[in-house]
C-alpha cells in the first residue's frame, strides 16, 4: 500500500486491509485501489528510470 509518499511502502496484512477498506463505498473502493496501482506504477518507473540513469554513468567512466 502507498501512501503517496515516494518512500513509504506501507505493508499491510489481510485483515488490516480487510478493516480499512471494510467501511469503503464500492466506489470509494476502485478509487482507492485504482489510486493504489497508479502509485505502484510511479514508483515502479522511478526505480526503473534510477537504473537506467545508473548505467548511463557507468557507461560515461
């Protein structure tokens, strides 16, 4: 779970999420979740995109 910080990755448990989400509208629900897999793939891109960067330098030595 990502709460939109870049550096926090928040793990929760099945019941945490369970009680998190129990009180959540079906569409509060696909928001959050689709909110949750945009942050993902930020951040999935971003590491990415260090790595790529970080072979470029080693290229430049």
């Amino acid at each position: 779970m990502f709460l939109g910080k870049r550096d926090k990755d928040v793990r929760l448990t099945d019941k945490q999420y369970k009680d998190l989400t129990s009180n959540m509208s079906k569409k509060e629900r696909r928001e959050f979740e689709r909110r949750q897999d945009e942050l993902r793939r930020e951040r999935e891109e971003d590491r990415l995109l260090g790595w790529l960067e970080f072979e470029d330098e080693l290229d430049d030595m």
